[in-house]
C-alpha cells in the first residue's frame, strides 16, 4: 500500500489515551406490532382451588373485551372431573358479551369436547399435546403417537364447521417428569398438528425453565421449518425469565404470544410450573418499547383488580403489584 494510500485509509476514533474507539452496536429493530392473546380465563383459572362464580367469569370475560384484546381463550371442554374449575364452559360461551372484531376461543381435548363447543358457537377452537410422553400420558392419558389421530378428527370436523383450530405444544423446553426436551420431538409433534391444518401452533415452557438461548436455539430450528407468523410462544414466569424469553423470541421474528392476565395459572400436571406470563407485564414492556398491541393498559389493570378481588389472593403479576390500591 502506498504512503497516500495508508494515510487516506478511514480509521476508527480514538479514545483519550490514543487507542481505538470501538463503534457503539446498532440499536435492534423491534416490530411495529405483537399479537398478544389473552389465556387467562381458560390457561389462568384452570388451576385455582376456589371456583370462581360462573357470573364472575362472565363479568371478567366481558371486561376483557373492553381492553382492545383482540384473542381471548375463555375456557375448556374437558370433562368436569377432570377441570372442575371451568365445569361451567357451556354456561360461560353463552353469557358472555361478544364483541365484534374478538376471536373467543376454547380448548377442546377430543370430539365429544368438539361437538360442545360447536352448539355453544365457539369462534376457535384449540387443540393440545406434549412434547415428552410422559407428560402427555399424563395430561391426556395417552402415548403422543395414539393421541394424533384424536386431534386430527378435532381439527378435521372443526375445519369443516367453519371454524379454525391452533395448537399447543407444551413441555417444549423441559419436561417435570424427564427433564430436558430434544427439540427433535418438538419439531415431529409440530409438523404431525401443522399438516392436520391448525393455523398456529403455541410453544409451551410448561414449567417455566427456558432461558434466552435455549429459545433462540428451539426456534432457530423451528424456523427452518415454519415461518415466524405460524408460531406463537406461551412462557411461564416460573424462575422469572418469562420476560427475557419474550425478547429473545421478538429477536428471532416471533410476533404472537399468550398472557394471562395478572401472572393466574400453571399446569395442573406439572408440578412446581407457577404462573404465567402477566399479560399486563408483558404490555408494560411493549408499550415501553414503542411495539403497539391495540391494548389499553388502563382498563387491563381495572380487569385484573376485578380477577384478584374475586379469586382472594395477591396475583404476581409486578405491574399490578407497583400500580398499588385503588
């Protein structure tokens, strides 16, 4: 190189003691807007030992509706015994609200759920697997290769009827019962629900142990597969990482996840899996960070007051705990 050469080459500032400067990172490029969907009165209230009123639900349904949510999963068609705490589905499908522009959807297990939530006129309905056996045999009493063929005939004849159908896969990132998940039994129980024909398919961390790296690593495998706008994430707080989690998906394109407002639910068949993400949390950081949702904030919280007053006990969620009282 010659001398004039060498001393137009552009180099890097340096700093007061004569070394180079390094250049600041380039800020990150969030998404304009984020899908939130609303689990709480299915996903939340399955696993709270007070049954909460049936005129209750529909009251908090109703509120819910009010916030600009767009998705809100409202309850289950499983069989009482095995749920009590949604035995009223049917009851709760008919009495609320509906509000044109919102998607209410229920959880459905197997046909004989299916044709339940066909005559209340549920708008979507959700099916629901593990990605570990024993989980699964636990949660549907059934090995994942016998529980394919009752899923198919729900999202068959939900199709049929007009109506569409998503799917959960839960135990994505770690398993009570066996511990660590290879994403390779993820990716077989996605593609198996994705060619049945759900639109979306919801990524559990069941009993909240996910940290940034292993979602990005899950999905960085996913994603090879399936576009970032067919899945959704459904993180638990359960360690407190719920929140990291939702950026390291944001990062990888992801645009679509569950809440439950206030931090309510778990498993019922995951020991130790506490409470899920608060929607009003996840709200908080969005709206914090310019993503827009469509959500009010204001009558989230009013919502959530509702809820905890109703079920007794101190939610988790950090943005009702710092708005305080009333």
């Amino acid at each position: 190189m010659s001398d004039q050469a060498a001393s137009s080459e552009v180099k890097p500032p340096h700093d007061e003691n004569g070394g180079y400067m390094q250049a600041a990172p380039s800020p990150r490029r969030w998404p304009a807007n984020v899908g939130v969907k609303e689990v709480g009165p299915r996903d939340g209230l399955q696993n709270e030992a007070v049954f909460i009123p049936t005129a209750d639900k529909i009251e908090w349904i109703n509120q819910l509706s009010e916030t600009g949510l767009s998705y809100i999963e409202i309850t289950s068609f499983v069989k009482p015994k095995w749920i009590p705490a949604l035995a009223d589905a049917f009851e709760v499908v008919n009495g609320i609200r509906r509000v044109p522009g919102v998607t209410y959807a229920a959880l459905v297990p197997n046909r004989k759920g299916l044709e339940r939530a066909l005559e209340a006129e549920i708008d979507e309905t959700a099916v629901f697997m593990s990605a570990s056996e024993t989980h699964n045999r636990q949660n549907i009493n059934k090995t994942i290769s016998d529980t394919f063929p009752v899923l198919r005939e729900v999202v068959e004849e939900s199709l049929a009827a007009g109506k569409s159908v998503r799917g959960y896969v839960s135990t994505v990132f770690g398993c009570p019962y066996e511990g660590p998940v290879h994403v390779e039994g993820v990716l077989r129980v996605a593609e198996s629900l994705f060619e049945m024909g759900i639109h979306e398919l919801s990524l559990g961390d069941t009993i909240g142990v996910a940290n940034p790296k292993q979602v990005q690593d899950v999905l960085g495998v996913l994603l090879k597969r399936f576009p970032a706008d067919r899945l959704a994430m459904h993180f638990h707080d359960t360690r407190g990482t719920a929140m990291a989690n939702v950026l390291a998906s944001l990062e990888m394109g992801i645009t679509s996840f569950d809440g439950s407002l206030g931090g309510l639910g778990g498993c019922p068949y995951a020991p130790g899996a506490s409470g899920n993400l608060a929607t009003d949390d996840l709200l908080y950081m969005l709206d914090g960070m310019g993503i827009q949702s469509g959500i009010d904030r204001d009558k989230l919280l009013t919502a959530v007051r509702y809820i905890q007053s109703k079920i007794g006990r101190t939610l988790p969620s950090h943005n009702l705990q710092a708005a305080g009282p009333v």
